[in-house]
C-alpha cells in the first residue's frame, strides 16, 4: 500500500514563512568520513562514543533533552558547535556548522553551491519511507531551497545545508542522522511530549539549544556572542504559550499587544528590540534558525548589533507543532 503525503514541518515550511512571519525591530528611543581541519580530526557516522570524546577532548560538552532515545551532546564553543546523538555507543546524529570542517565529500562549510554539484553525490527530491508494507512519501519544500539530501549507503542521510543571502550561496550546515532514526521521525514514531516533566525538559532543551546554536552562528558571521536574558526569555516564552494555545501566528498577540508593549509591560527598558517568530511540525532548532537566517528580515536581527536574547518555545500537542520566539535587545 502506497501513503502519499505533504509534510509539514517547521523547517519546511516556507511558504508559511514568506506568509506570516514579519520581521519588527524598533529603536527608540560503510560510512564515509568528513574531517575536521583542527588538529586534524576526523568524525565519520556510526563511530564510537569513545573515539569522539577523544577527538573531542578539548571542547566542554552538554547533554540536554532530545525527542529521540538519546540525549543530545551538544558543544558548548560556538566556534566549534555540533550537536550529537549515539545509539549503543554509535553516533547517529550529527549537526555542525564549524568553519574546522574539512570536508564531506569534498563540501565544507563555506563551499560555493555550484561545489556541491562537483561532489559526485545524487539528491532526493522526496523522501520515500518504507515501514512494513505500507510506502509513506513525504514532499519537503526545504529539499533544494535550503538544503540538498543524500542518501550515503541506504544507511544514512547528508544534509547540506545553504546560505541563500550570500552571493554566491555557500554550505552554511552539515547534518548526518541514521536513515532508520530520521524515517521514524517523520512518521511520527518520536512524540516530542510524553508526559508533564518530559514536556518541561523537552521546552527548556530546545530552547538553550536554539540559544546556543544562535551563538555558532554569530561565530560563523565573526560577530560577537549574544548573553542569555532570563527576564527577556520569560517575554519570549509567555509569547509561544499564547501562539500555541490560541492557534495564532503573529507579533502581535491575542491581546493586541506588540512585542515592545511586551517589553514595557515586563518593565524592561530598552534602546532596541527585535523579534523572530517560527513554527512548524517537529521543527527542530538548529532547523528553525536556519530557516530565519534565510530569510532577510529574520536574519538582520541575527546579525545585528543586539546584545542580549530571550528565547521561548511552546508545543502545540496535538500535531507536535513548536513555536519559537526570540527577543532580541541592547538595553537601557
């Protein structure tokens, strides 16, 4: 049996994007290998936990919530981020946008688009899910807008992902995750919610995530590194809740409040705010910020000269839709 489907997720989900989301910003007032250039490292899909602790011996490392069976492992260098997952020992979930990347199949980050044409290796253009009987085609809208996906041996998939704003666009992201774990996700096998305090692990996991990959990506703009404000994040949060428990996407809330009354009413003084919103089906956060940085308006107040931010995120349960917001400030 033959289940064609659209999917819907976050990272996806770019004409909801071109749609809705409104930049504001006021001012008042047999695996392959891929190397890493540093010290010569060298981490290839399905190695050893052991083998990257080594590798990575030198970077001070977090375990946060992840959907999956495993925790994520995530690099607290912004100038040397990954995000990493293992099953029994094996890596099976890698994210990086570290310039330190030598090359995967001769793509770094920082190649030129046309590079990844030279490569050698084919792209899907759907994703085709075999579970039992039953055959599940997914359509992704991100599939050569944002990224290029290969499948490497039937065993795992190669996300490459771009920088569309730059002339020309360059490899901004890797992203390799084990073909049966990455299928199961987008049928829904990984429910992002399980019960109350699994929920609360899961919002404050992808929200220091979003966090820290934020700062990898100023490392990658040569800018300097945003600070966490609690005050700021709890404006952020209370903005997702909102979203997601009213069905709304949009700056301005149910209330009719804007984010800088938002902003005045937590008695917050500012010289300057900016706010990004993004949501979508299981939209994870390395994905959700790719997707405003492609987006000019959303990616200014990346780049900006902004000192602190505040990051919420909600989850609509019913469909695991996740809800982004992040505030941005210099303050008074």
């Amino acid at each position: 049996m033959t289940n064609k489907r659209f999917f819907l997720l976050r990272w996806l989900s770019l004409f909801i994007l071109a749609a809705f989301i409104v930049n504001l910003s006021f001012s008042t007032h047999s695996s392959k290998v891929f190397a890493l250039s540093q010290k010569n490292k060298k981490i290839y899909m399905f190695c050893s936990k052991a083998y990257f602790d080594k590798i990575y011996k030198d970077v001070k490392k977090l375990n946060l919530k992840s959907p999956f069976n495993f925790p994520f492992y995530v690099s607290e260098n912004p100038s040397d981020f990954f995000i990493a997952g293992f099953e029994k020992d094996k890596l099976v979930f890698y994210y990086t946008n570290s310039k330190w990347i030598n090359s995967v199949f001769g793509i770094k980050i920082g190649s030129a688009a046309d590079a990844v044409k030279k490569s050698g290796l084919s792209f899907i253009n759907k994703f085709v899910i075999i579970d039992g009987n039953t055959t599940t085609t997914y359509f992704d809208d991100g599939l050569k807008s944002l990224y290029d996906v290969s499948v490497i041996n039937n065993s795992y998939y190669l996300f490459i992902i771009y920088d569309r704003i730059v002339k020309p666009n360059v490899v901004c992201g890797i992203f390799m995750v084990k073909k049966s774990l990455w299928d199961e996700f987008l049928l829904k096998k990984h429910s992002l919610t399980f019960d109350k305090s699994s929920e609360q692990d899961i919002l404050s996991s992808f929200e220091k995530l979003m966090f820290m990959h934020l700062n990898s990506m100023r490392a990658y703009l040569q800018k300097p590194y945003f600070s966490f404000s609690n005050d700021i994040a709890k404006i952020a949060k209370t903005h997702s809740q909102n979203m997601s428990q009213y069905n709304f996407f949009s700056h301005t809330d149910n209330s009719g409040k804007t984010f800088s009354d938002r902003f005045l009413s937590a008695g917050i003084l500012y010289k300057k705010i900016g706010e990004n919103i993004v949501m979508g089906t299981k939209l994870l956060p390395f994905f959700a910020n790719h997707l405003l940085f492609n987006s000019e308006g959303h990616r200014k107040n990346i780049e900006e000269n902004f000192e602190v931010v505040g990051i919420g995120c909600a989850i609509e349960k019913n469909f695991d839709n996740v809800y982004y917001t992040q505030d941005f400030a210099v303050l008074r």
